[in-house]
C-alpha cells in the first residue's frame, strides 16, 4: 500500500506579533498603574503649602482655594503676642534694697574683701556675707579675737538700717573636734553663730530678725582634703533674706480624715 504523503504547513512567520501585543499591553497597563498612583489631588497641594508658608513666613496674609477644587478657603490667624511676666512693683524694690545693702557691705569691709577674708555675694535668696573663721575666732574657740569686733560692728551698722530677716549660720570642716566645752562641730558651729547673731544685736540690728544655726561640716564650700580648702569651710555667714511673703492659703481638710 502506498504510503501518504505528508505535507507540512507553510511556517508563520507573523507569530512574534502575538507576544509584541501582549508586552505592549502589559506596559501600558503598568503606566496607567503608576500614574493613577502618582498623580496628586492640587487642592490638597494647594492646602499644605499655605500651612507650611504660614508656618515659616512672619507675615500671613489669607489664601483662599479656588472654589472648582472643593476645598474650603484657609485663613490664616496672625500668632498671640508673646507675653512677657512683669515684675511686680514689690519685688523690684526688693531686689534695689538687696542691691543697696552688698554695695554697702562691700564699702564698709572693703580691705577685707581684697584680703580674701569676707566675700559678700547677692542671690534670689538675698545677700550674703561669708567671713572666714580665722579672722573671728581663735582655732577650736567661739570667742571673738578683738580685731573682728569691729568688722562685725561694720556690718551691724548697715543692717540695723534695713527690716529683713537675717540668718546667722556657722560653719566648720570634717575634723572632728571634742573637748569638755565643744563635744563635736555641732556646738562649735552653732555657739560661733550665737556669738555672731549676739554681737549684731548689741549694735543695734532687731534681735527679732536674728535666727542663729549652727550647720556643722554638712554644708562645705571647698575640699576637706587639703589646709586651704578646710581653711574656707571654716566660717560664718551673715544673710539678709530678701524673700516676699506668699498670701497665706488654708488647706482643706477632706471630710474622711476628721475624726469625731
């Protein structure tokens, strides 16, 4: 039997056009994707950059959005001024009466502020005068030495001029001290400032005003590991309080804490 004769189909040669199709398809569609993602709403842009140009511009002035965009007018509010605290009229005097006292202070025991002996410094708690113990007291003693009688006199003849509260307060280093009259720093510290707080007033300063308190080695302004800095930490200070007094407030008792 005679055998058929296959006949092979004529190849196409368009076939590549098929997959060209297809890519451009598939590219217009990712260009359609990513400008549906990027495009931007301009009343919104518009919105965001009048904040931002109120935010960092002195001078606002109000922008309105074009109605066709939808988007509601922005005014914008010119800042609050910068309020600024006053100084009430009584603390000002105040602080010019603290002024005058340590300018008065520095004159009247100026030799001994060069020498390094008395330093007078001026906070918001007052003025303060700090005197070294050497020039006061012998070592281990709270007996005045005779030269400090008058400096002391000095300083009470500016404060019993003035009405502030004054406080006394002694000082000393961490060696310990203990004999039959000082047992430790406690009583040296505390009997020094009496001695002070008594001299200034038998000069004339309201013994009312006067609080004397001996603070022992707790409060150092210099090491005590070296001679000059327990030098400095052994002294006296003198402050003249200069703080206004707050109006009084009653604290209300809660009803659960009274007891019947």
């Amino acid at each position: 039997m005679a055998r058929k004769k296959y006949h092979e189909e004529p190849e196409n040669h368009e076939r590549w056009l098929v997959s060209y199709a297809d890519f451009i398809t598939l590219l217009f569609a990712f260009f359609v994707v990513m400008y549906a993602i990027s495009s931007l709403n301009e009343g919104k842009y518009r919105v965001l950059s009048s904040s931002l140009n109120g935010a960092f511009n002195s001078k606002l002035n109000a922008t309105t959005i074009s109605a066709q965009d939808n988007v509601p007018a922005v005014v914008k509010l010119d800042p609050l001024p910068l309020v600024k605290p006053k100084v009430s009229e009584s603390l000002r005097k105040e602080r010019e009466q603290m002024t005058d006292v340590a300018k008065d202070i520095m004159k009247a025991l100026e030799p001994l502020v060069r020498e390094g002996k008395v330093r007078v410094t001026q906070t918001s708690r007052g003025v303060t005068i700090e005197i070294n113990a050497s020039l006061l007291f012998p070592p281990g003693e709270a007996k005045l030495n005779t030269d400090s009688v008058e400096a002391l006199k000095a300083i009470a003849s500016v404060l019993k001029l003035d009405t502030h509260a004054i406080q006394v307060e002694g000082h000393t280093d961490n060696v310990p001290i203990k004999n039959p009259v000082f047992p430790s720093n406690w009583e040296l510290s505390a009997v020094r400032a009496s001695t002070v707080a008594r001299l200034l007033t038998e000069n004339g300063v309201d013994e009312m005003r006067v609080t004397a308190v001996g603070q022992g080695a707790k409060l150092p302004v210099g090491t005590n590991d070296t001679p000059e800095g327990r030098t400095r930490n052994r002294r006296v200070t003198i402050t003249v309080l200069a703080v206004i007094p707050e109006p009084a407030v009653e604290v209300p008792v809660a009803a659960s804490s009274v007891r019947p």
